[in-house]
C-alpha cells in the first residue's frame, strides 16, 4: 500500500486491532488486483465499519466461508450461555480449522 497515507494508530483493544488488519488485508488484496485507490480506500473503508452481527453483509464466496462458519458457531455459543473466552476460543477454532468438527450447529 502507499506510503502516502498519514500515521495511523493501531487499535490496542483485540478487536479493533484485528478488523484494522483484516481491513488492510483486504485493501493490499485489492491494490494487488489493480483496484483504483478510491476502490481501495473503500474497501478499507468497507471493512473497517463491517457489523458483524449483519450475517447477511458477509459474503457467501468461498474466500468468506470459515470466516462466516467462525461467526455463526460464536453466535450460537454465546446464545447458550458460552463465556467470551469460550466464545473467543470457539471463534478461533473454526476459522482457523482446528475443530473436531463435531458440532450440531447448521450453517
């Protein structure tokens, strides 16, 4: 990415920390495939205002499923009364495909 844009801080809390690097993974993502700067930006832009709690706003292209999988099993952890650390863990397990893939939750 261009080394034009001015300083920026890192968000320090876990969550804002990690949308802020998915928000530049996708925007190096469309810099790389010759999107204009203004496609760029939005992007970013895009990413960094995501609601996760909009299931429908993620994309259903396989380059979104463990994160939509991740998202869903997190869902229904918390709806069962899950700890956040629980939660987080399970979160993680899915989208990073380290589950026992025995869950009955459908996606």
């Amino acid at each position: 990415m261009s080394e034009n844009h001015p300083h920026f801080e890192i968000p320090k809390d876990p969550h804002k920390k990690a949308r802020y690097e998915s928000a530049l993974k996708h925007a190096r993502a469309a810099e790389a495939a010759g999107k204009s700067s203004e496609e760029v930006h939005r992007i970013f832009h895009d990413v960094m205002n995501f609601d996760s709690s909009d299931l429908d706003a993620i994309p259903k292209d396989p380059a979104h499923q463990k994160y939509r999988s991740a998202l869903i099993h997190a869902r229904k952890a918390a709806e069962e009364g899950k700890s956040s650390e629980e939660v987080h863990d399970i979160f993680n397990r899915v989208l990073h495909g380290e589950g026992k893939g025995n869950c009955g939750h459908k996606n």
